[in-house]
C-alpha cells in the first residue's frame, strides 16, 4: 500500500477528508488540482474560524464606547486653510521624491454590476468609452509628467480575472505606460464552509474557493514581493483606491500631505453622508481607537441621530480612498497578527456526496472575506480628511440606479462641465449641474479645476463646446 499524499492525512486530521472523497476517481490533472488548491488552505485558520465566527449568525457586533470621528474640514467647510496649504506642499514633495505608488484592488467578482470580464475593463467614460483602467491610467500619466517621476501601479486580480487583466492591459499597450512599472499579482483566496465547518467542493476536483475580501490585499501585497520592491524603490506611501470609482485622485497631494506631516500608518477620506440611511461604512471612534462600523451594523437610530445644530451626529462615510505606510502593511500582512475575517451566509453551489451539482435556493454556507478598513484601528495617527464626493466618488456598482453606469457617467459629466464654468467657458445644465451635452476631458488634458484652466488657457484655437467635445492632449 502507497502513503498516502501528507496534504490528505493533514485534511483527515482536521476533520476535513471530505475533500478528497472523490480524489481516487481523478485523473492525474484533477488530483494535481485538488492538491494544489488544498495546498493554499491554512487548515489551522479555517478551524479558528470556524470556532469564533461559523457558529451562531456571526453574533453581534461591539458598539461599546462609540463615538463620532472626528475628520479634517475642507477650508469651505471652516478647515484651516493654511494647514491644507502645508498638506499640500507636502504631498507634491513626496510626489516628486518618488514616495508615492498607486494601488487599485481589481480581486471582486462584480456580481451586482453583472459586467462578463474584470470590472476594470468595464467602459465608463461618457464619449470615448474609455474603460476604468484608462482613465487610472492616464490619471497616473498625468501625475508622473507633472511631478516628474512615474508611478508605479499595484493592482490586485482575483484567480479568476488575473490572465484576462494581463492581457487586457497588454493588447492596450499598458495605455502609455511603461510596463515595468505595473505589476499585477493575485489575491488568496478562502474555501466556503458548510454551516458545521465542513469545506465545501465546487466539483470533485475543485474547492470552493473564492476571493478574500479587499482586506485580503495587505497579506497579498506582502507575499507577492510588492513591499519589497516598494522597499528598493524608496515608495514608502501606497495609495489604495477600488476599481469601480472613475472619479478618483489617484494620487491626491493634499491627502498625501495630511498623512505624511501627520506620520500616519493609515489614512482614509470621508464624505458627509448625502442622508441618514445612506449605506456607507461609518467613521467612528471607539475606546480610542480608529474604526469603520458598517451600515448594517450601525442601528438605524445612531445613524439617524442629529446633534444640536440638526446635523447627522455619525456623518462620515468612507469612500474606500486610503493611503498605507508600508511597513504599516507587512506588519497587518503578517500571518497571525493581521486583518479579522467576516463571516458572510451565501448559497454555494457545491456537490453533494453522490457528487451531483446542487445550486441552493436559501444560504447553504458560509464564506470568510477580509475588509481593509479593519487595519484602521491599528494604525498609528490615522487621519480623516474631507473630501467633496463630486471630485473623488462615484462607484459603479449596480447595474442600474445608484451607483450605476448612468448615475457615474453623469458625475462625470458634471464634473467637466464645472470645470469648464470655472474657466469661465460657459455651458448649460440643469439644476443638478448636469450638461446638456455629452462631452469629456481625457486627464492627460486636465485633473481638476486647476490643471484645467491651465491646459484651457493654452488652448488655441478653442474647440466649439457641442455634443460629443473631447478634450484631449
Ligand atoms: P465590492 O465590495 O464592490 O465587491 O468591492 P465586488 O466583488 O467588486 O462587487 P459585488 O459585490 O460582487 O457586486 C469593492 C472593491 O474591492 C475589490 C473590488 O474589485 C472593488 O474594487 N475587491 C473586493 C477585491 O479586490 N477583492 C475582493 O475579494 C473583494
């Protein structure tokens, strides 16, 4: 009799050696398969799960303690103009001493949007077409003309979406720039549990694995060797933003100042809540420490609590935009000293032990995933700034209403129609400073209100302003 494979006695040990029920019936490519994906599972950390989150409905969350956080205030908003000034100055020179990377995580799946392909590849600008991964792009294009050091650019895929992200970007031509400056490495991946701990398999050959969760981005920056490059390149300060938001400032001075003056490990942007039931992460402090609660964890009459001059008490929604020192991320990337998993219920498809496909109509399962702003309460000086939402935020998530394609091609072209008024071009809109025309400006041309005007200026002769303008280098 042959020993069997460790992989199968470690799974066996664990009470998991249904994993391998159908393992003898494989052929030699479905074994490597199987023993290859087992390989990934941390056994000892799925029973810890299992121990604290799988039993129960995931219990309820801890609001002890909890208070408003307190944020930095735009200048219009009463903030001190003279500290964003020096914010600023200090983020251009980061900028120009090469501290800075970008980082997209591109790992989820985009259910909700139902887009077949990587959710980056999704066109978004409102003439061109351009998909998000352009507009990044050219966002980062623009940033390493003007302070005169090319970024590097960190993006997160998923298993699934990680060849066709790659090949997306080369059959563009890496938009303009310089391939070995962006680097693509893939997220870990969590096997979905039945509700009595037990890992579930997609097929006889496959686990049902799917991604971490964007938290899962501060152990996959580590194991991929990203920190070290970062290391050897003198990027101290990695700016994380999702794939699903055009607006983004991909690498914003201000908020790069606020955090590097500050010496903080980790610093997120907010917007005050459009509405009390708005379902955004909130901003709190507990015990003095630094959290995001989400909506569904905060009870409805906190978030509807207003203080003496009738505004939302919890008023700070975070908007997914953070900044990380580096060492801040191998240290919350290390095994055992990092991020919390979530338990989520979810109907998993999986086989039964007969090995017949079942598709569940009511949650059959649970999967673990990561959230990133869970590294907030770790962090060392963390910082909050103000954002205006019309500058930095309008995700495309679903497919229609908000948060659609339609309501952020429309921010969008707000946006560039302010910027045009600004410049002193006049352009109709509505109430809601939408424009009557279609139009766009490629942020190789400008970034905002200011680079606009500038780029407006030496513009000759000027374009017509009719449906359709694009304003590009
Ligand atoms: P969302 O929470 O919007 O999830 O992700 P999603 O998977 O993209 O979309 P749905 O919920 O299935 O419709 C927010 C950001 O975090 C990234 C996404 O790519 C997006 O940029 N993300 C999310 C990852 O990189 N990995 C994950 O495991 C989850």
């Amino acid at each position: 009799m042959t020993t069997p494979h460790p992989l199968l006695t470690a799974f066996e040990n664990a009470g998991q050696g249904q994993v391998f029920a159908f393992f003898e019936r494989l052929g030699p490519a479905g074994r490597a398969k199987l023993l290859e994906e087992a390989g990934e599972i941390d056994l000892e950390e799925l029973e810890r799960l299992h121990r604290t989150l799988g039993t129960g409905k995931g219990g309820s969350v801890d609001l002890g303690g909890l208070v408003p956080a307190p944020y930095e205030l735009l200048p219009e908003n009463g903030g001190d103009a003279a500290a964003w000034a020096r914010a600023r100055a200090a983020g251009e020179a980061a900028l120009r001493a090469g501290r800075v990377a970008a980082f997209t995580v591109a790992g989820g799946q985009g259910t909700r949007l139902g887009y077949a392909g990587p959710k980056g590849t999704f066109p978004v600008t409102p003439v061109s077409g351009h998909p998000l991964f352009q507009v990044f792009a050219e966002k980062l294009r623009a940033a390493g003309a003007r302070f005169g050091r090319p970024l590097h650019w960190f993006i997160m895929t998923s298993h699934q979406n990680h060849s066709a992200t790659e090949q997306f970007f080369s059959e563009k031509g890496f938009f303009g720039l310089d391939r070995s400056r962006v680097h693509f490495f893939r997220q870990g991946r969590m096997p979905a549990v039945d509700f009595s701990g037990k890992i579930l398999l997609e097929a006889p050959d496959a686990i049902a694995l799917s991604p971490d969760g964007h938290g899962g981005s501060l152990r996959a920056l580590s194991r991929s060797g990203a920190l070290d490059l970062m290391a050897s390149e003198g990027i101290d300060i990695l700016s994380y933003f999702q794939v699903d938001n055009p607006l983004v400032r991909c690498v914003d001075p201000q908020f790069i100042g606020w955090h590097a003056l500050r010496g903080s490990q980790m610093s997120s942007k907010m917007v005050p809540k459009a509405y009390a039931e708005e379902r955004v992460g909130h901003f709190c402090v507990q015990r003095g420490h630094l959290v995001v609660v989400e909506y569904s964890d905060l009870p409805m009459e906190l978030q509807r609590e207003r203080d003496p001059s009738g505004r939302l008490r919890y008023i700070a929604g975070s908007i997914a935009i953070h900044l990380f020192d580096r060492e801040f991320i191998r240290q919350m990337g290390s095994r055992g000293s990092g991020l919390p998993f979530h338990r989520a219920d979810k109907k998993i498809p999986s086989i039964d032990a007969a090995g017949r496909l079942v598709k569940p109509d009511k949650p059959n399962g649970i999967k673990f995933e990561q959230f990133v702003f869970d590294a907030l309460p770790s962090a060392r000086n963390p910082v909050v700034i103000e954002t205006r939402r019309s500058d930095d935020f309008s995700p495309v998530k679903n497919a229609e209403g908000n948060d659609s394609p339609k309501s952020c091609r429309e921010d969008q072209l707000r946006q560039f129609a302010r910027w045009l008024r600004a410049a002193g071009v006049p352009v109709g809109t509505d109430a809601t400073g939408l424009p009557a025309i279609s139009l766009e400006v490629s942020p190789l041309f400008a970034c905002d209100e200011e680079s606009f005007a500038e780029s407006w200026a030496r513009l000759t002769p000027k374009p017509r302003i009719a449906e359709g303008l694009c304003l590009a280098p």
